[in-house]
C-alpha cells in the first residue's frame, strides 16, 4: 500500500477514519486484482490496471462517498450522478452502519464492465 495513503487515512478524526479504514478494507478485499494507488490527493483502486473508484472525505462537511469511474454505466438505487457525466457516488455516514450489500453489488457491476 503507498505510504501517502496510510498516511490519508492515519491522520483522519475518528468516527471518520474507522469508516474510510472500513472502506478500503472492504474495497481491497472485494477481489484479488484491485490494487490501491495515489492520485489527486486522494486513495484510487484500479481493477486489473483500469481505474474502479475513488474514496473522498470533505473534511468540513465530513461527507465520505466512494466514487465510481463510469457509474453512468451502472444501474443501482444508491448511486447517485448529481450532475456528474461519468461518475456516480455511493453516500456512506460514518454515524451510521454501512450497507456493505450495496456497496459489494455496486462493486461487482464495476468490475464487470
């Protein structure tokens, strides 16, 4: 994993940073060949060297998404565009307990494509 990004998610408040940590975890265990990289300032996951998604954390309105690279393409009731042409995001509280079946049947359609 690159340095930057443990240090990203080393340095994040808590609740906030259990729930990216969770993220990651659950991103990077979802298949054998998602890889972690950083880009943009923030953690990005390749599937077999094409860009997946990307995790975001506003940390004055400590909204976490994961955002997905060509969620246009997929269909699922918690993706959402806002506008975006290209991506879709996945709204996650870190107050809350995550819908990992969303995120995992998200994850799958991602792959897929």
């Amino acid at each position: 994993m690159p340095e930057k990004a443990n240090n990203y998610f080393a340095t994040q408040p808590e609740p906030e940073q259990s729930c990216l940590l969770f993220l990651r975890k659950t991103i990077l265990q979802h298949s054998e060949h998602i890889t972690e990289a950083w880009h943009f300032n923030t953690p990005f996951y390749y599937f077999k060297k094409r860009w997946l998604c990307f995790i975001s954390y506003d940390k004055k309105t400590k909204i976490i998404y994961v955002s997905v690279v060509n969620g246009n393409k997929i269909k699922h009731r918690k993706l959402v565009s806002e506008g975006r042409k290209k991506m879709k995001i996945f709204y996650v509280d870190a107050s809350q307990d995550m819908d990992i079946k969303s995120l995992n049947e998200i994850l799958q359609k991602a792959c897929a494509l």
